[in-house]
C-alpha cells in the first residue's frame, strides 16, 4: 500500500510541478520540492498509524518526482 501511494504521488505531481515551474521559475519549484520532501518524511518518520504513513509516502513520491524535474530541466537550460 504505501509503494501504490508513492506511485499515486508521482503520477499527480508531474503536471501540477510542471505548471508551478513554468509560472514561479525553476529555482523556486526546486526548493519546495525539496522542502515538502523534507517535511513529507518528517511527517512518515513521526506518524503513528498506517493512515499517516500512507499520506506521507503519498507526499514523499510527490514531491520527489518534481525535486527530479525541476533538478533535470536546471541542468539542461543551463
């Protein structure tokens, strides 16, 4: 279950990030994605049921595929 909701977070995150990048810069998608997936493991490593770590494995594949992204296209505009 918490590898399906990783998966789900990756399927969502790619046109909502992109959006985001494309409006706010790529920089700046860069360093929230980094930052919610801090938060988001934080959240895993603290939760105390499976519900709660199912949502944070959610958020974590989330905003692991748009740290991917956002890293990926940095490097090749530049």
């Amino acid at each position: 279950m918490t590898f399906s909701a990783y998966q789900i977070g990756f399927m969502f995150s790619g046109p909502i990030f992109g959006l985001f990048s494309d409006r706010y810069g790529r920089k700046k998608a860069l360093l929230l994605s980094i930052v919610s997936e801090l938060i988001s493991t934080i959240f895993c490593v603290l939760s105390i049921n499976v519900y709660q770590f199912v949502l944070g494995r959610f958020l974590m594949g989330f905003s692991g595929l748009a740290r991917y992204q956002s890293a990926i296209l940095l490097r090749e505009l530049t």
